[in-house]
C-alpha cells in the first residue's frame, strides 16, 4: 500500500472516530481496508490500540454480541492472517470503536435530515400584482398582492400541507395517497385533487373559500367547531368575530376576479364593485354614503392600475377620494 493511500485509509479512520465521515468516505474507508496488505493492517491495528489502550480486553460474549450485530458471520471473522487472542480483541475492539462511530455518524445525519424538515419555505408575493407558484407536487398556487404561502421543505414527503396569509387561487394535483390541506389560522381546506379560491387576509374580518372544481371539506379550527362538504359553485365565508360559518351559492365571478386583467361589471351594486377592487388589488374602501354604495354600475376595466380605475369612477360618480396607504377614503360632493 502506498504511502497516500495509507495516510487517506488512516484520516478516514480519524473521521470514523469522530463521527464525521460521510456515507461516501465510508465506502471510500471499506475500499481502502480491503486493498491492505495482511503486514500492513496489522501495522495500522498496531497504531490504533496504542491510541485506545486503556480499553479493556473484550470478553468473548461481547465479541460474539458485537459481531452479530454487525451482521457478520463465524466465516467472515476469520482473519486473513493468523491472529492470537490478543489481536482477535484488539480488532473486536476497533469494530466497537467504528460501530459506535456509525452511530454517532447515524444520529447526526437523522438530527440534520429533521431540522431541515422542520424548515419552512415561505413565499411571498409583492405589494401589486400577482405571483405564480409551482409547488412539488405540481400544483399551481396563484398569489394574490400582499399575499404568502407557507410549507415546510419535506412538503409532500407524508403529507402536503401549506398555510396561506392572504388571497390564493389553488390547482391542486390529484393524489388518491395523500390529501391537500390549507390552513388559514381559522379553517382548513381540505382536498384530493380540484380548483379553488382561499381568501384569508389578516387584517380581514372574514375568511372565505369558493370552489370551482370538484369536491372540498372545510373544518373550523376554533370552536365552535364544524365541517362541511363544499361542492362546485359553492362558497363558505368564516366570521372571525362571531365563529359563525355561512355555506352559500356561487358563480365564482366575483371571487376570482383578482386572477384576470378585465373587469366586467353588469347592473351591480357599486359595493360589490368595491368590494372586487378591494381584493384585486389588496385597498379598503372607506365609504361614508350608502346610497351611493347602494346605486348599479355597469362597465368595463381593462387596466391593472387602482388609480386609473378610481378616476374614471370619480368622474362617473363625481365624489372625491384619497388613497393613503392602501386606505381608500370616498367623499361625495355636495
């Protein structure tokens, strides 16, 4: 054996003892002893027992123990050399050495492999605008402005869970195996495989879930405690306040207008055209006349900018308004 190869052989063995090597140098380790000499091994045990001589010599029920445990059996411990009882304890002596290496090496491998499944990966989306995620499994998450979705990095591993701040549209990939959950803090969304929208905000009073496709379970996570089956053209709207939990139908226009650059308005309330600007781009109104709130609107926006939409409402309307931190505040003129 050369020289380079003994000096890797023996800083391999160093690892070992100090539970650092990896998978790879302890293949590396097994090939290495297998290409040594008789004299040479013998060299190197030598060298090893001077450093662990205040080991005391293993009795033979332990070295059987210890062999068994390694799963080795009475023709593999045939030495390749002869060997007294004395070099038969210092080689089961290097074997416990090396096992109890392993397990060091074991333990801190399966301690890394859980701390990094315990971390989170959390994406967020910006102040304006919509973002496309596309998670492991292959489900599509669009997320609304002002938006973020949460799940850890074993994702889809046991189980596929994500949690959501904000407003999301979901294209679930189906898996008969493992359900899709998202948690809001206030109710969970349960699913197989469909399409849905998550409206979840935190400075909102309400949370609600509309579905387009397939089948649904929604469980509150507060008492007091429900769940329900959602079907397509369906919706339910949580109350943060009350608990109370409102089942409802549906056509889904509203509640995923946010995903699309045309708003179409036909002879509806101007309250429901600010609540769907609201949510498309993450404002609150602040409206002081509920007879305006209450007059039909029909029109037509084909622009992404609230501020471009606002004038054309203010010259239809003839109200004045502010917009201060995402607060928009209506004053109609007198």
């Amino acid at each position: 054996m050369s020289a380079h190869l003994n000096s890797k052989v023996t800083g391999l063995l160093n690892k070992f003892r100090s539970g650092e090597i990896s998978p790879a140098e302890f293949q590396e380790l097994k090939s290495g002893i297998n290409g040594i000499s008789d004299s040479e091994l013998k060299e190197m045990m030598y060298s090893e027992w001077d450093r662990y001589c205040n080991y005391e010599p293993l009795p033979d029920e332990k070295i059987e123990e210890l062999y068994s445990s390694l799963h080795i059996t009475g023709k593999e411990t045939k030495p390749r050399f002869t060997l007294s009882r004395y070099w038969i304890q210092i080689a089961a002596s290097l074997l416990f050495i090396i096992a109890g290496s392993l397990t060091v090496l074991t333990y801190m491998q399966n301690q890394t492999i859980n701390t990094l499944a315990e971390q989170n990966v959390v994406i967020r989306s910006g102040d304006y605008g919509k973002s496309l995620v596309t998670l492991p499994d292959g489900t599509i998450v669009h997320l609304n402005a002002k938006s973020s979705l949460t799940y850890s990095q074993d994702f889809g591993r046991e189980d596929r869970k994500v949690k959501l701040s904000g407003e999301g549209f979901f294209e679930v990939k189906k898996d008969t195996e493992k359900k899709f959950t998202v948690g809001t803090g206030y109710m969970d969304v349960t699913v197989l495989g469909t399409k849905f929208n998550v409206y979840a905000y935190e400075d909102k009073d309400m949370v609600e879930m509309s579905l387009v496709e397939g089948n649904v379970n929604i469980t509150t996570e507060r008492p007091p405690y429900r769940s329900i089956n959602v079907k397509p053209n369906e919706k339910v709207i949580y109350n943060k306040n009350t608990g109370e939990l409102i089942h409802e139908r549906t056509n889904n226009r509203m509640e995923t207008a946010w995903m699309t650059k045309e708003l179409v308005f036909r002879s509806e309330p101007l309250k429901n055209v600010f609540d769907c600007l609201s949510r498309k781009f993450a404002v609150t109104f602040n409206v002081n006349d509920e007879k305006l709130l209450n007059d039909i609107y029909t029109g037509t926006f084909e622009d992404e900018n609230i501020e471009s939409i606002m004038r054309v409402l203010k010259i239809h309307y003839k109200f004045n308004y502010k917009n201060e931190d995402c607060m928009i505040t209506i004053n109609t003129r007198k």
